[in-house]
C-alpha cells in the first residue's frame, strides 16, 4: 500500500466522519434490520453471487463455478430448494472453495485441469476506495489490502447494538487496549456507533508516539480524533500502557466501577489475563468489568484466571477480511462459545471427522451476505476450524435470531503467541532461514516456546541448540524480532510490543519434541 493509497483513505475517513459518529444505531432499528436481514439471506446472497460473480469478468470464482458445471440458474434452484448453507456443502464438494493459501495467492488453484493464481484484489466487493485501509497478514512480502467504508462498519455496529443490550443497560465506560491502525479505526467506530455510547479510554500496548512505529499507525489514530471531534463525540488519543504493566488500566476500571458504570474493555485475550494478574496482585476487585477478548483463543484456564478478578469475559470472534463473525453467548457450554453472526455471512465445513491432532474443529468456509463487505467470499477458507452447532441457549443473542454457535476456534494457519498472531510461513522463514543463515546451525536447532502458565499466562522461549557455537542471547533475540518485525505492517507492530513487553527470553537447548516425535516451530507447553 503507498503512502498515496494511505492519504485518499485517510481524507475519505475525515470527510465521512462527522456525520457517521451524529447517528449511532437504536437498538429497535437493529432488531429490525437484523430481522430483515435474516428473511432476506437468500435473496442477498443470490444478488451477491450474480453482481460480484457471474457478471464479473475477472472474478476468480468463476473459474471455480464454470469447473463444477455450475450455471446462475442452477445455483438459485439450490438456494431457494434447499437454503443457502446447504447449497454452498454442495459448492464445497464440487471444488467451488479456496484454501487460505489460494485465497492469499500463495498457491495456485488447481482443479482438475485448470490452473489459476488468486489476484486478491478481485476479491474487493467494490472497486477502490474505502475509508479505512487496513491489510490482512501475509507471508514474504504478499498482503491483502482491505479497504473498509463507512456503511461496512455501520452495517457490523448493527450487531453490536446487541452485544451491548445482552450485556444489560450500563451505564457503559467502553475502552479498548489496542494498537492504533485500521482495526482499531474500524473497531472503535462500530463500538461507539453499536452503542450510543463514545469511548471513554484507549489504551495502546505500544508508544503512539513510538519513531519506531509506521506514521500509518499514528495517523490513523489523528484522523479519527479530528473527525470525530467535528461530529461532536471526539475519540480520545491512545495513552501508552505497555503489556507489562497493566496497572493504569487496573486503576481505571476501578474507578470507573466506583463511580457506577459499567467497563467494557476490548483486548487480546492473553493480555485480559495480565491484566488480572496485576488486578489479583493489588487485591483490587474488578467485579463488574466486562471484557470482549479478541485475537486469540479464549481458553478455560485463561477465562478462569480473568473470572477470578472479577472481570466476564466473552470471547469474539472477527477477521480483517470480513469483519464480526461472532460474538461471546451468556449461556455459554464452552469458554469460547460465539454465536454467528448468520445475518452477515454463512459458514459451512467439509464433511468427515475432525483431525486430532489440529483439535476438535473442522475447518471453516465462509461466505459474505452484505453488499457491504469489504471483500466477497465465497467458501473462502481463512484458515481457521471450531466446532459448528446449532443450539438454543437462551440468551438474548439467540432470541435476535443468531442459532447457530461456534466454539473452539483454533487458527491452523496462524501461530498465535504473547498476545499476537504471525502466519505459520513467517515464523517458518525466520527459524529455518535467517537465524542459522546468522549464527549457523541448521533449520531445526530453533524453536519458538510458548509456556502456558498456571493462571493462564504465557511466556515465550526461543530455543537455540547447544551444538551451534556459542551466541550472544541478546543478539540472537535481536535478529529474531527485527525479522518478524520487517516491513511496516502488523508483525512490525508485534515485533515491537514482544521486544517492550520483554516476552522472549532466548534459551540454549534442544528444541522440544512432541509426543508423536515432531519438531513443531512454535511448541505450546499446555498445562494438564
Ligand atoms: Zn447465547
């Protein structure tokens, strides 16, 4: 993305601002767009599938379609037969997907004979242009930019009207502890616009003012201020609270509990757990918090550690390609339980048994509903699996029509460690190239260790084997972090957040095994 790319955003953003933040969303407005939505599914998703495919040329889908035998005509007899998630199985079954390495480009798509390469911006829903630029992680050098307007975001905060309304009525003081950038544009406006209620503190896990960190970051934090402060609800300015020392937030909540209102902050999971460590430690009671924990998985011993300050937390789930996917149920029957939201896409999985080894989930194929997607998918693979259920659960997001659940959501693509994702290949590039192209040895003399902790914490270890020549930890640690750091994007973000949180601690020992013998780059010591 150039730097051009970044000022047409930046000034679409600041035109559409103040009059965007001037109408924030009833809840009686979202239950009947909501309603609408889910009467329509068919019908948006057969107006999707025509505008965005079969009358685009250069659609990548096409290829796929024309392969299966696929007309217009014959998927709409699927549709209105038999609905639109079991129309897209029979897709699936037909070749008519794409793995998350096709959908990235890095692997052609081979179908029997034909042979493609996936152009990601063909995938954009509308031609160039959006408000908030963000991109999606990519490996080598390869990113997914994702433009996302203003009506996206309206469309999204519609749902989390009702995230708010299931919590129950405040009065809310929302916060997030996020760094500055597209996501957190697009988060903090569909929060405010979902709730009616601006934003009372943002915390960034990194120094906003950081030289270290791309203007981009900075910028956008600049813009949302400006515009918002026109439309009469100004956004605060991120205040630096490094990961390591949560404890201005730990004093906020409190206070903002005393003074009657109810927090709900937006955080990694891993650093929801940090901050109820510090909050255990200063005997400071958080009864009352509520925490939406994104990024990462929400797994009991952490849901337990964070419970155990007094804070609830619901795990959420989103991605940068197409937005919210699903938010925390009330009534949960795993710690990350969510429910789909089905009104905005639909999600199908292979058939057949899950594989052991990647956890109880099967993978999952998401398709876009809303005209206002960034991107249309169409069974698009992002590289994650859970388990899919359809349920009655009693919570307030089941009677707005959300039935069908998730729970364990694990990424078998991503490696997720000390609060940040990475792509499988980079951490595979780093470990198996630039550390012994450096300090010699061979690609597996390293590995990357996460330690779960007893409350749910983690630390992370980098192996280095004792028969390379002695090395200097500090140096070794250095090349490490500056390699996942390259570039301007995300992992430069990550990069800088590990080396100020001091999570990597560089150790001289035989990388682990696991017990079927393999050598995995990033081991997880999990606690029994
Ligand atoms: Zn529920």
């Amino acid at each position: 993305m150039t730097i051009l790319d970044d000022l047409v955003a930046g000034f679409r953003l600041l035109r559409g601002l103040p009059s965007f933040v001037r109408q924030p969303i009833r809840l009686e407005e979202a239950r009947q767009l909501v309603r609408r939505r889910l009467e329509t599914r068919e019908i948006d998703f057969l107006a999707f599938v025509r505008r965005a495919i079969y009358e685009r040329a250069d659609s990548p889908y096409q290829a796929l379609l024309r392969g299966a035998g696929c007309e217009y005509g014959d998927l709409e007899r699927l549709v209105t037969g038999e609905g639109v998630e079991a129309a897209l199985e029979t897709l699936l079954r037909n070749g008519v997907y794409l793995t998350v390495d096709e959908f990235k480009g890095r692997r052609p798509v081979v179908r029997g004979a034909t042979t493609f390469h996936v152009e990601p911006t063909r995938l954009w829903n509308r031609p160039l242009g959006g408000h908030v630029e963000s991109q999606t992680g990519g490996s080598r050098g390869s990113h997914t930019p994702v433009a996302i307007e203003l009506p996206s975001i309206r469309d999204w905060a519609v749902n989390t009207r009702f995230e708010f309304a299931a919590r129950g009525d405040g009065p809310w003081a929302p916060a997030r502890w996020t760094v500055p950038g597209g996501e957190a544009v697009a988060g903090i406006l569909r929060f405010y616009i979902g709730s009616g209620v601006p934003l009372a503190r943002w915390f960034s896990p990194i120094d906003p003012s950081s030289p270290q960190l791309h203007p981009r970051y900075r910028w956008s934090a600049r813009i949302l201020r400006w515009g918002s402060q026109v439309g009469g609800v100004p956004v605060p300015w991120p205040e630096h609270v490094p990961l390591e020392d949560p404890h201005p937030i730990v004093r906020w909540l409190a206070e903002a509990l005393r003074a009657g209102s109810t927090p709900f902050l937006v955080a990694y999971v891993s650093s929801a757990v940090r901050l109820a460590r510090t909050a255990l430690a200063a005997g400071i009671d958080l009864s009352g918090t509520h925490v939406l924990g994104t990024g990462e998985p929400l797994t009991a011993s952490r849901r337990d550690t964070v419970r155990r300050a007094g804070i609830k937390i619901a795990a959420s789930y989103a991605s940068m390609e197409v937005g919210p996917i699903g938010s925390g149920c009330l009534a949960p029957m795993a710690p990350d339980d969510v429910h789909v939201f089905h009104d905005l896409q639909a999600l199908v999985q292979p058939p057949g048994p899950a594989d052991a080894d990647a956890g109880p989930g099967r993978p999952l194929f998401v398709s876009t509903l809303r005209p206002s997607a960034p991107l249309g998918l169409l069974n698009v693979s992002l590289g994650d699996q859970a388990v899919l259920t359809r349920r009655r659960c009693g919570c307030l997001l089941g009677e707005v029509g959300w039935r069908t659940h998730l729970h364990g959501i694990r990424s078998f693509e991503k490696l997720t460690a000390g609060g940040m994702s990475f792509l499988d290949a980079d951490i595979i590039r780093v470990l198996e190239d630039v550390l012994p192209s450096r300090f010699g040895g061979t690609p597996t003399d390293y590995q990357l260790v996460e330690d779960e902790e007893e409350d749910g914490g983690a630390r992370l270890r980098l192996l280095v084997h004792p028969a390379i020549e002695p090395v200097d930890p500090d140096a070794v640690a250095g090349v490490f972090l500056e390699a996942i750091g390259s570039g301007s994007g995300a992992e430069r973000v990550m990069g800088l957040a590990w080396r100020s949180a001091g999570l990597l601690r560089v150790e001289r020992q035989p990388p682990l095994t696991t017990g079927s013998g393999k050598i995995l780059h990033l081991h997880v010591n999990r606690r029994p």
